[in-house]
C-alpha cells in the first residue's frame, strides 16, 4: 500500500470517528458536513472528496463498523479451531470478541442497533446485506457444531444466529449504560452460562 493511500484510509477512518460520534450526539438529521468535517480536523472539501454525501458516509460508516466486527467474529472463531476448541468453544470466543467491539466502539453499536428498527432510510439494504455477513459467521459455527452434534439439530440456526448476535448487542448495550462498573469478564460469563445452557436449575 503506497503513502496516499495511506494517508487517504487514515483521513476517511477519522472522518467516520467524526461522524460516529456526531450522529451518536445528535442524530443523522442533526449532523451537518461541516461538523462532521470540524471534529475529523479536516476541510469540508476533504469530507465531500472521499463521500459524494452524507448519506453515503454514513452508509459507508456502516459497512466499515460492521466489517471491523465481522472479522473480529471470524478471528475468534479461526482461532478457536487452531487451538483444538470445540464449535460451542468458538461461539463462547465470539461473543467475547463482540463484547471486546463493543466496548471500544460503543457510539458505532448504539448507531447500528438503532438503524436496524428504522425501515425508512435510503441505505437499509446495505444495512441489510453488511447485518448479514456478520450473522453469517455466527451461523456457519452454529451449523458445524449441529454437524459435530455438539448442539441439538432441531435448533433454528439462522434464528439462533441471529438471537445470538442480538443477545450479545443488547446485553452489551444494557452493560455500557445501566451496569458499567461491571467488568467485561463478568459480562461475557454471564452470557456464556446461557450459551452453555447453564441457566435452568437441576
């Protein structure tokens, strides 16, 4: 990778810093280009030379959000099988890895959860396709654990999938606002005990 492009990713990944935090703050409709450009330390002729709008940056601050959490999903649950894990082991690593995502980038996940119930916005099906790639991690783990019969083959795996990913969003979400003195391993244990289906006495 040469210097400008360098230089031209290093620009663009400030200028969704910007926006992620702005649109958190403010709401979509609330946030001007030059705002967005003013807290990136960045002329507003930058913001319109990498986005033709503010619409597309915001769709493209989608697509990169959801594509750090995808590969970070995905690193987990490779790392997991290079270890000799088992498929439940590489969920348990996944969920961890988005509780880890979530905590560094919290304004992203509180966007992201909040466009996914709004059905009136001119990027909803690139929400949709980017939401996609991230259950679908989830759901090829799902399936080669049913595969190895380490789950029950009756469960619903692109509903589990999803619930899973919903699970770990919510609960991070409730964990960031109403509980933050609680550390992240408390948190991930906690999900992990309903993972292992160690919730119900007996």
């Amino acid at each position: 990778m040469d210097s400008s492009t360098r230089r031209r990713q290093a620009t663009r990944t400030r200028l969704y810093e910007a926006a992620v935090t702005l649109i958190a703050e403010k709401g979509f409709s609330s946030t001007t280009v030059d705002e967005i450009a003013d807290r990136a330390g960045v002329a507003k002729g930058t913001v319109y030379y990498n986005f033709a709008s503010k619409n597309e940056l915001f769709e493209e601050l989608l697509r990169h959000g959801v594509g750090l959490l995808t590969a970070s999903l995905q690193r987990a649950a490779d790392e997991t099988a290079e270890r000799g894990g088992s498929r439940v082991d590489a969920l348990d690593a996944m969920m961890r890895a988005g509780l880890v995502f979530i905590d560094r980038y919290p304004a992203f996940t509180q966007l992201y959860v909040a466009e996914l119930w709004r059905t009136n916005r001119a990027w909803q099906s690139t929400l949709m396709v980017v939401r996609q790639q991230a259950v679908a991690v989830v759901e090829t783990v799902l399936s080669e654990a049913v595969e190895r019969g380490e789950l029950n083959d009756e469960i619903d795996v692109p509903l589990t999938a999803a619930a899973l990913v919903g699970m770990v969003l919510v609960a991070a979400l409730d964990w960031k606002a109403f509980q933050p003195e609680r550390s992240l391993d408390d948190v991930h244990a906690a999900l992990s005990r309903l993972l292992q289906g160690r919730v119900s006495g007996g």
